[in-house]
C-alpha cells in the first residue's frame, strides 16, 4: 500500500464507519496518546523498565499502526498530502545533511 493509498483507505474508513473525522485537536491529543504507547511498550521492551502483567501481550507493530492512522487522519484533515511531503523531507535532509552525520565524531 502506498501512503497515498492509505490516505485514501483511511478517509473512506473514516466516511463509511467512522461517521466522521474527530476534530484536529481531539486527533492531535489522541495521537500524543497513542506516541506514548509506542514510547510505553519500548521503554520495557529496549529499556530498563520491566512488564507489567496486562502490558505484556501488547503489540509494538500495531501500536506504531495507531500512531500512523492518527496521522494520516490529521493529513486528510489539513489536507497535507504524506507522499509530497515526504519527498521534500527527504530532499531537504538529502541537501542538509548529507555529510553532517558522517561527521559527527559522536556516531563513529
């Protein structure tokens, strides 16, 4: 699927079942949310806190899904096409940085 195809996916979800889309800052506030999930579930999997009991079935890749569906949503929302964006992201870092972390003495 491409991202162009998620956004599309999304927002007939969104049209078909989910009656339609919460506000931007509702959608804001629950992608914090579901961020700190994400950060949940590394923090005890790559970190030195441990799991507890009902944490310990959760699923990293789905909660990383959740994050990229609010996103998406906030896109659609504000009309941000994610593939354009993208593609200028990475030109914009292709030009900045191109050699700044080979440099970067801490990396090495």
């Amino acid at each position: 699927m491409t991202i162009q195809e998620a956004q599309n996916t999304i927002d007939e979800w969104i049209k078909s079942k989910g009656v339609k889309y919460f506000s931007e800052l509702t959608n804001m506030a629950c992608l914090t949310e579901e961020v700190g999930e994400v950060a949940r579930v590394i923090a005890r999997k790559y970190g030195e806190q441990s799991f507890k009991e009902s944490d310990k079935q959760v699923d990293l890749a789905d909660e990383m899904a959740d994050v990229l569906w609010v996103l998406i949503c906030l896109a659609n929302q504000t009309g941000v096409n994610l593939t354009d964006a993208l593609e200028k992201n990475l030109e914009k870092k292709n030009k900045r940085d191109a050699e700044r972390h080979q440099q970067n003495e801490k990396l090495k």
